[in-house]
C-alpha cells in the first residue's frame, strides 16, 4: 500500500517505465516476425506494460487529486516537464503496436489520442520555452528531445490512417527541433558543468531522433535513399560511442531515469530489423541481433534494479531538484 508520504513524491518519470517496455514490445514483434514465431512474448510483455500504465496511471490521478499542487510543481519544473509529454508517446506506440495485431480501428483511435496530446504538450512545452524566466543553461539535457521525439514517431502509421501531409507536418516540426536542440545539447554537454547524476542516462536519449526519424522517413517517401542511411547511421555511430562509456553509466546510482537507457536502444533495434527488412543486407541481420541481445538484457536487469529500489523504499523520496 502506498503511504501519503509516497504518494505526494510519486514522479512523473514512473511512465518512462511504460515507454521502455512498449518500445520492447514493438521491438519483439519485430524479432517474432524476423524469426518466423508466434506473437506470444510481443503479447505478454505489451500486455504487461498496459497493466503497469493503468496502475501508474491510477495513482498519479489520485496524487493529481490530493496533492494538486505537487503536480503543478512537477509540470513547471524545467527538467521534469520533459517527461510529461511520455503519455503521448505511449499512445503512439499502443497504435503501432496493434496495428502490428492487425487491430487497425482501434490503432487508429490510439493514434488519434496520442496525435492530440502530442500536438498539446508540444505548443505547450514551445510557449514554456519561450516564455519562462526558470529556464537555464543547467536545465539543458537529452530530456529535451523527449518532447520532440514524439512528433517523428506520429508518421510511422500516421501514413496508414489519414494524409500523408499530416505525418509530413508532425515529421517536420520534430525533424527541425531534433537538428536545433542537438546543437544546443551539445553546447551545454561540452562547454558547461557535467549533467547532475541524475540526468547521466538520458544521453542514451541522443540516439532515439534520428532512429526513429529514419523509420518515419522510409515510410514517409518509400526510399532507402541517402538521406535515410544519414539518420540510421548516425543513430548507429552514437550508438558505439555511448557503449564505450557504459561502465561509466552503470557506476551511477539507480535512478527512474536509468530507463532513458531503454526506449532509444528499443528505437535503434526496431530500425536495424526495418533496415533489414529493406535491403536484406546481412550486415543490418547481425547488428540487429546483436542489439536485441543486448536489449533483453538490459529490459531485464532495469526491471530487477527498480524493483529492487522500489522494495528498499528508494523510489518517491523527496527530491532536492
């Protein structure tokens, strides 16, 4: 049972929980299919991580209720304001993730939702941006692009559904956001103070854009063209660089942020499959089985190092940022 205590401290940043595991989802549906097996494990684990969105859900609509003003606390905070716009994402990959089912009407409906809130929380997070005076040098992270990412993922199956206009507008805006925020990014990351330990994870968040603009793209303009090996190989080589600092990102303190480290590898796997599925080439064959390996085990010891700190009272404390 959760205390009050609890509840008040209860982050927004539980839902990147639910993104790491429908990120995996899709990405096992895609190995299902590369393997020639049933949809069983895609199934359980999507079905997994819609439980743990209701109840997650659940209580943040109780802490909504009780500790208002925590909430609002959480939504203009320059930092945690980024993970708001997760819940948009995650309909956004229900929608893929049924359409991989063959359950287009009710995909196109998550679609839908998910399109709305991602249109929201973007001028939203444009007018936070422009307009408040809380925003910092120190506040700039890869969690920004968590906003942005949202836009590129709505053509995947937004092209299925409606006018391919409208995936291009959604591509577009993320598309020029991803390039502006990745400059800005990398200013602060070279030429400011480290990011805090909390925020370390999140530079794994650095190669989701152009993963998964690559995949909208493709669908988009149906060419494997230069443009579309640009993005998947720049995702690729940012890829190798953070695995030669992943002793670095293991020595930190468990935090929720350590899911960061999940939805972009999840991205990244699904794009090798998709570019496998393109060209046949084996190279795409081997490196995407390699990352899958790779993914399952993460997924595996992230669930055993929450539920760990979960069971140690780690988790919902009082922070200081």
């Amino acid at each position: 049972m959760i205390t009050e205590l609890k509840l008040r401290n209860f982050p927004i940043s539980f839902y990147a929980i639910i993104l790491g595991l429908a990120g995996f989802t899709v990405a096992w549906q895609k190995a299902e299919s590369f393997f020639g097996i049933g949809n069983t494990v895609s199934s359980i684990i999507g079905i997994t991580g819609l439980i743990l969105f209701l109840v997650i859900s659940a209580i943040y609509i109780i802490k909504w209720i009780k500790f208002p003003q925590e909430v609002k606390a959480e939504f203009h905070n320059p930092v945690k304001i980024n993970f708001f716009p997760i819940i948009a994402k995650i309909f956004l990959l229900g929608s893929i993730i049924l359409v991989g089912l063959g359950f287009h009407q009710v995909a196109q409906n998550l679609w839908i939702i998910g399109v709305i809130l991602q249109l929201g929380f973007t001028f939203i997070l444009m007018y936070f941006w422009m307009n408040s005076d809380k925003f910092e040098l120190k506040h700039i992270s890869p969690a920004l692009f968590i906003p942005i990412v949202g836009n590129i993922l709505i053509p995947i199956v937004g092209v299925e559904f409606y006018s391919a206009e409208i995936s291009w507008f959604f591509f577009s805006v993320g598309f020029f956001l991803w390039i502006i925020f990745m400059i800005i990014v990398f200013y602060r990351i070279i030429f400011a103070h480290p990011l805090p330990e909390k925020l370390v994870p999140t530079f794994f968040i650095l190669m989701a854009p152009p993963a998964i603009g690559f995949i909208s793209y493709v669908k988009l303009t149906g060419d494997f063209d230069v443009f579309a090996r640009m993005m998947y190989y720049f995702s690729l080589f940012l890829f190798f660089v953070l695995l030669t600092q992943i002793v670095r990102f293991f020595k930190i303190r468990f935090f929720l942020s350590w899911w960061a480290y999940s939805f972009p590898l999840d991205a990244l796997v699904i794009a090798t499959f998709f570019a496998y599925h393109q060209t046949g080439m084996e190279f795409f064959k081997f490196i995407g089985l390699f990352m899958f390996a790779l993914l399952n085990i993460l997924i595996v010891f992230l669930i055993f190092k929450t539920a760990k700190a979960i069971s140690k009272g780690h988790i919902c404390i009082e922070e200081n940022d």
